[in-house]
C-alpha cells in the first residue's frame, strides 16, 4: 500500500501515513487516524494530570486526601484504601449500551458516576504525595516515579535513588538537577550524561570521574572547564568554588548554559546503542520512530517515555506493554490496549480506564479481576463478541460530533471508532495537564482553540520567609526553616502552574546539607519548567549537519534557529569519540 497525505481534523495540516502504518492498523483492527501525530499526543495528554494536587475527602472512609481530581469536577473521590479495597464493586455502575445516543455521551456518563482513585499508583511506601508511580518508597512530590527511593520533586524516575529535582534519571544515586541521565552518582546538573561518579554541570559527558563545568567528555578525571588538570590541582582548584552558595550556584548554572550553548557539539539525536530510531534520547531500541524518551523498546511510532514496550503506535507513558495504540498509560504490564487511559496488566481493552488484572473491556471504568464486560455491566463470551461489532459500526453511523469548535471553521471535530476520547471530556482542564508542559499555550490561546482552562485560586499564604530574606548559604540555614512558607521568586507571574509558596520537608533539608547545596528560590512546579526549557520539543526538523564540507541530512529536535551546533553521526564522532 502507498503512502496517504490526510488533513488533520484539528489543525488543518497535512500528515502523512506510511505503508508501514496502514500494515499495524490492519493487524489491530483499527481505521486510519484523522488527527495529526502531533494533535493525537496533545489530545492524549490532556487527559493526565500529574502535578496540579487537590485536597479532597474519600466518598466512602471520609478521611482528607490529596487528589489529581478537582472535588468541584468529580462526583466520588476514593482514597487507596478505600479504593483497591473490597467495600465497593465497580460493577454496581454498569449500564446498558445505548443505540439511540452517541458512544462517548455514554462512556462520560459512566465516568462521572464511578468513584475516581486519588492518584494512580501501587505498592508505594510513605509517598503520600506522588502520582503515576510503583515500587516506590519516600517519594514526595515526583510523578511517573518507578522502582525508586527517596525521590524529591522530579519526573520520570527509574530505579534510583535520592534523587531531587530531577528529570529522565535512571539507575542513578544522589544527584541534584539531572536531566536525561543514566547511572550517574553524585552528580548535580548533569545533562545527557552517563556513569559520570563526584561531578558537576557537565553536558553530554560519559564515564567520568571529578570533573566539572565540561562538556563532550569521554573516560576523563579531573577535568575542569574542559581543561585537564592532576588529580592535586583539581581538587585545589575546586575547593575553590562554593556550591553552598545560592549566588554562586546561579552563577555557575549561567555559564553551564553559556558551554552548551557556545562551546559543545550536539549529535542530532540523543541515542545508544539504537537501530533505525529517530526522535530523541532514545536508549537500547530498534525500529523506534517519532519517539522521545524511549529505553528497551521495538517497533514504536508517535510515542513518547516508553519503557520495555513493543509494537506500540501514539502512545504516551508505557510500560511493559504491547499491541497498544492511542492511549495514555494504557496497560502497565499488559498487552491489545488501543484509546485507553491508565490500566495495568490487563489484555484486549478498549476505551478503557483505571482497569487492572481484566481482559476482555469494552468503554469500562475501574473494574478489577473483570472479563467480557462493556460500560461495567457483564457479559458472556458469546454476547460480548456479538455486542462489540455492532457498537463499533453504531460509533461510525452515530458519531460524537465535539463541543470544540475548530477555529477555522467553526464546526465540530468528528469522532468515530479509532479516535483517542475528545479533549472536552477529560476531567482537567488545558493548564492542569502535561498538554500545558509540552505544548504550552496562555489562556487565550487556548480558549481559542476551544480547550478549557482552570484560572489561579486565590491564595491566601502567610508568607514567612520572602526570596530575598532566604540565606544565601546552607551552612547558614538550620532545622527552624522546615514548615516555614517560603515565597517562590516567581509569585505566581509566570505560566508554569506556580504555586506562589513553597515549604522544606526535613528529609529535604537534610539532602542538601549532605549535599551541599542552597535551598532552591523556586516552587517546585517552577523548577519543573526550568528543567523542561532544557529539554528538546517533541518535534522533529529536517536540517543539515552543520560541519563544514557534510552534505548528511537528518531528522532532528534542534530547531534550525537554536544556538546548537548539530552534528550528523559521522561528524560527532569524529569531534568528540
């Protein structure tokens, strides 16, 4: 089969489906979409709230918690307890499909009579406060967090441990201000680095020992502003810098970003040891395509922080899953999930969400241990096989015709069998989701695209600590500061979902002393963005390598206006192996 230029429903521009594409939509049964990749990931994460915490009371114990739903949105709110526990059963919701109304009209009416869980996550140990997170013991903070400990502000861990504002770290230890890092130890401000041990503000280094303030390093010690020095002058001369120090800390952060501006080569991808991949830090995979944040996975397209995941095509947030398409989370540990959001270990669901250990689902909403069901009411074998044909051809005759209006034209998007669930029905709104922290837009602009949009509560802090009055060194700070309501140096002027105000926890207080470093002058949501502006946009362009005399061409996430030098891989390895 050919390959078929399409106009996107939402933005009205042209994509492209590849032979290639049209081969996996056959082998799961699906049409082709009608969205671009990119309005397909914007519409999938508008469904995941991961920072923008509520308090709330469970519908069944009455004990306070702390919610990813808005209590003014969401009918039931249950606690973990309550929730995983045996006093309810989802199945009392269920409903009979309807053939005289729309199929998304039903699946939102059963989500709003379903008891919601707090936060999505399992088997974690005093980490009251995350979200999107497993295995995990004394987070505080974090989202996406699995296999880990101690785990402060940060997103998309992996088996590691004290980590503090951080991002893309895995198998790591002690480390402050990484981003997309693997098997670092004591390391703060490390960025694409890998087994790097006692470092600091290094870009694209590996395996190296007590450097600091480098870049394009490879198997080096001591090494300082990429000079080379002996084991006694470097550690004489960095005796010298004070990291304790607030203001030397920016300092330093300001001329890190001066090297890797002005003074290091970019390989025009982020990968290791890959096969046929584009996209970006992409990690031990083959044939993964339009992919970011990718680690031991095949056969992927249009995907992004995936883990161990194969045959899997515009899917966001994976892990160990296969067969999945246009979901969120769709089935961590499970396989055959298309347009679901957040399962685990199930097989063979479909608009499915907050399911675990079922197969079998069809539009079905928190059920555990389930089979053969559609919009939580049970069926036999026989009569959900016979059933789910038919509602997938009412889907296509009875279409949900979208609230949202397209800009251009002012009609509704068309959503049939094989569309991810309409941005309308999502319980969050535009800015309380990730959709704001990879594609983010004000709230004009987002209203003029027909998203919804939460404005900022009045807060009404105590300010005890303003960010001018914070000592500047943390020799200089003691145990009197845990609690206190420190102002964020933003107030609340920005668009990253500032909080205004932040507070020290003790075991926080207790990493940077061991650490060494200042307490930070950013809540922890302004400190989430600081990193994403580090990070590359999930897009790609077509650039040529910038060595002089190369004509090789490439797909990369370097926009051609960055400051960057991109190099193709010929190049790179040329300069810097």
């Amino acid at each position: 089969m050919d390959s078929e230029t399409k106009i996107c429903q939402s933005c009205k521009k042209d994509f492209v489906i590849e032979p290639d594409d049209f081969g996996f939509y056959e082998k799961i049964k699906v049409p082709p979409p009608t969205f671009c990749p990119e309005c397909r990931m914007i519409r999938k994460m508008f469904w995941r709230n991961e920072r923008v915490l509520h308090k709330a009371i469970c519908g069944l114990c009455k004990k306070s918690v702390i919610s990813m739903y808005d209590p003014k949105n969401i009918s039931v709110i249950f606690c973990d307890k309550c929730w995983w526990g045996d006093g309810w059963d989802s199945m009392d919701y269920g409903i009979s499909y309807d053939f005289s109304q729309p199929f998304f009209l039903q699946w939102i009416k059963l989500f709003k009579q379903v008891p919601l869980i707090q936060a999505w996550r399992f088997n974690n140990v005093n980490s009251d406060y995350i979200n999107y997170s497993t295995e995990c013991r004394n987070g505080y903070l974090s989202s996406s967090v699995t296999f880990c400990e101690n785990i402060y502000y940060s997103f998309a861990i992996d088996k590691s441990q004290d980590i503090a504002d951080s991002s893309f770290v895995t198998k790591s230890n002690l480390c402050y201000e990484n981003i997309d890092s693997l098997n670092n130890y004591n390391g703060i401000f490390l960025q694409d680095c890998s087994n790097c041990i006692d470092s600091g503000f290094l870009f694209d280094c590996i395996n190296c020992h007590n450097c600091f303030l480098s870049s394009n390093l490879r198997n080096k010690k001591y090494v300082l502003r990429n000079n080379q020095y002996s084991e006694t002058e470097y550690k004489e001369e960095i005796s010298k810098i004070r990291t304790d120090s607030f203001r030397v800390l920016r300092e330093l952060f300001s001329e890190f970003t001066r090297i890797k501006e002005k003074n290091s080569i970019y390989k025009y991808i982020q990968a290791v040891n890959v096969v046929k991949c584009s996209g970006n830090n992409i990690i031990n995979s083959k044939n993964s395509i339009n992919s970011f944040g990718v680690f031991n996975s095949e056969n992927i397209k249009n995907t992004f922080r995936m883990a161990d995941c194969k045959d899997c095509m515009d899917v966001f947030s994976a892990i160990k899953t296969e067969l999945a398409y246009e979901s969120a989370a769709p089935d961590f540990n499970g396989s055959d999930a298309q347009f679901c959001v957040t399962n685990q270990t199930s097989h063979d669901i479909r608009y499915s969400s907050l399911c675990s250990f079922s197969s079998h689902l069809f539009a079905c909403i928190g059920l555990k241990s389930k089979h053969y069901c559609i919009l939580n009411k049970q069926y036999t074998k026989e009569q959900y096989e016979e059933l789910v044909p038919k509602i997938i051809k009412h889907m296509n005759d009875m279409p949900y015709i979208s609230t949202r209006k397209n800009p251009s034209t002012g009609s509704g998007q068309v959503y049939k069998y094989g569309e991810f669930f309409p941005s309308e029905l999502s319980p969050f709104s535009y800015n309380e989701t990730i959709a704001q922290e990879y594609f983010p837009l004000t709230k004009e602009e987002a209203l003029n695209q027909g998203y919804s949009w939460k404005d900022r509560e009045e807060r009404n802090y105590k300010i005890d600590i303003k960010t001018k009055d914070i000592p500047d060194n943390i020799k200089d700070i003691n145990d009197e500061i845990i609690n206190k309501v420190i102002e964020c140096e933003h107030q609340g002027k920005c668009n990253e979902q500032c909080t205004e105000a932040f507070k020290i926890i003790p075991s926080e207080l207790q990493f940077y002393k061991r650490m060494n470093l200042p307490i930070p002058h950013l809540c922890p949501n302004c400190r989430h963005y600081e990193r994403l502006k580090q990070r590359n946009p999930l897009k790609l362009w077509h650039r040529k390598c910038m060595k002089e005399g190369c004509e090789n061409e490439f797909e990369t996430s370097y926009s051609p206006e960055r400051p960057e030098i991109v190099y193709c891989e010929r190049c790179y390895q040329q300069e810097v192996y």
